[in-house]
C-alpha cells in the first residue's frame, strides 16, 4: 500500500468516542467497599452467633469479594490514566486480560456456587486440600532435606492440619488425596446441569475464549497486541495509528471489562446476600450499558431482571 492510500485510509477513520470514566469510577469504588464491609459485617456476626456453616461461607465470599476489588484497582493503576505517573505506558494494558480471566474464573465460580451454596462451596474449599497437599509432596521431595525450606515446610503442615479439621476430610482421604476431586475449571463448570448454565456457556463464548487466548498467549493472543510490540520500530503512518487509536481502543475494551466484571461479582454478591445495594447497582450497570455493548447484554441477560430486595 502506498503511502498516499495510507493517508487516505488513515482519514477515512471515524473520530473515536471519549467515555468519562468517572462517571462510574467513583461509584463502582464505593459500592465495592460497601459489599466488602456488608460481608465483613456479617460474617463477624455469623462468628459471633457461633454458626459455623454460615462464618465459613460468608468468609470465603468476603475473600472473593476482596480479590475481586483489589483486581480492579490494581487494573486502574496499570493501565488507567490517574494518578498521573510518567513511568506508566499505555502498552501495559496488554496485561489486563491476564487478570481479566482470573476474574472470569471467579466470577465462573460463583455463580456455580450460589446456584446450591452449601454444598458447592464446601466442595471448592475441601479442593485445597488436595492441592496443598500435593504440592507440599513435590516440593518435599525436591527440597526435603535443605534446611532452608524446613520453615515452609511447617507452615504448610499446619495449614494443611487446620483444612483437615475444618473441611472434615476423612481418614481415608488423608491417606489418599486423589479421593477428594479438584475444583472444575469453567470449561467443566459450563457443561455441569445447573440452573445457570446458559449464562455459564455465554460467558464461556463470548468473554472467556478470547480473554483466556490472551492470557495463555497462543499465537491468535499474541497477534492482537503484535502491533503494539512492533509500532515503534515499524515508524511513520502505521506507528501513528497504533499510538493515537488502536491502544485506545484496546484500553478501552480491557479495562471496561475489568469494570462490568467486578460489578457482576458484586452484583452476584449483593443479591445472594440481600445486602441492600441494589440501586447503586443498577445505576452504574446503566451507564456502563449506554457505552459498553458488552456490558449491557450482560445486564439484560442475567442482572436486569435478578431479585431485588
């Protein structure tokens, strides 16, 4: 292509749409403090009223609920534009899909969980046992007789003790923790018979695959940040439009995604738990819906119409 029908191509580009991230910024960073207080809340109260069932869900949705806000802040940071810092590139948003999929996976999880909580919440936390446990068997029989690594080992021991008790893993168990399943991976999860699996599946298709090639970096996920890599040695015309549009776009897509899937955990979290949070909810899945496609075929097909308080 010559570099007349560069200039050409280049003008015949559509000016990109400004999106006014604080129009939501502020009140998704308040209604995730909220959700992560109303859990603490009530799993100190579930502790106090000795109910051991309940503190032990309620914890580990608290956890997931602060893994989940940390994520987001840590993607703002990154990749966002405040505070300003001069160290920071746009091109750094190319990692943002790596804890994207992290979010998918939880957000995978979670809706799984909540559709029979008791049960699959205790199966997702008895799998740490067997993944501790083998993991502490690889590295005791590399490591095992360097002093060094005595420490860890008996930290492990001890944590491994406390899964024993509080996840009731059996006898025979201990002896063999092949006997307790691994937690299913969203591939699994979608193909299991439960009341959300079609949401399950369009998260799998329309979010996770590309998400997830991205992460992983097969060669399709390499190509779609390739140009970002290369702007710079590639120069002129070519350089300008990776520098002035495509990263922006790319930012763009990331990082909405990291906001409406923090908000579809939180709303996930919110409802299950009838925190009360429902109108700063809907507020801010509005907005994200008026400029992220994605986000609102999310909200109309699983938080439109959920239970309210």
């Amino acid at each position: 292509m010559s570099k007349t029908e560069n200039r050409g191509r280049t003008k015949s580009l559509k000016p990109l749409k400004g999106f006014d991230f604080a129009l939501v910024g502020d009140r998704l960073q308040g209604l995730l403090i909220n959700v992560d207080r109303d859990l603490e809340r009530k799993t100190s109260q579930a502790f106090r009223a000795g109910d051991q069932n309940a503190e032990r869900g309620l914890s580990l949705l608290n956890a997931m609920m602060c893994f989940a806000k940390t994520s987001y802040q840590a993607v703002l940071y990154l990749a966002g534009d405040l505070p300003e810092d001069s160290r920071r590139k746009p091109i750094y948003a190319m990692v943002v899909p790596t804890i994207n999929r992290q979010l998918l996976d939880l957000l995978f999880s979670l809706v799984y969980m909540l559709d029979d909580f008791d049960s699959r919440s205790f199966q997702y936390q008895r799998a740490a046992f067997r993944e501790m446990t083998e993991e502490q068997h690889q590295f005791k029989t590399r490591f095992g007789s360097d002093p060094e690594w005595q420490d860890h080992f008996s930290n492990v021991d001890q944590t491994i003790e406390q899964l024993i008790e509080r996840f009731k893993i059996a006898p025979e168990e201990q002896k063999n923790p092949k006997l307790v399943p691994y937690w299913k991976h969203p591939f699994h999860l979608k193909e299991e018979r439960t009341k959300s699996r079609d949401y399950l599946r369009y998260l799998d298709k329309w979010l996770y695959g590309d998400t997830s090639a991205q992460a992983h970096l097969s060669f399709a996920g390499l190509l779609r940040v390739w140009p970002f890599l290369v702007a710079d040695k590639v120069g002129g015309e070519a350089q300008q439009i990776v520098e002035n549009r495509t990263i922006h776009q790319y930012r763009f897509q990331h990082i909405s995604r990291t906001a409406f899937l923090t908000l579809a955990i939180a709303t996930e979290l919110d409802t299950f738990c009838k925190l009360g949070n429902e109108k700063a909810i809907d507020y801010i899945w509005v907005i994200l819906s008026e400029y992220v496609p994605e986000a609102k075929e999310m909200f109309e097909i699983r938080y439109q119409n959920r239970a309210r308080t």
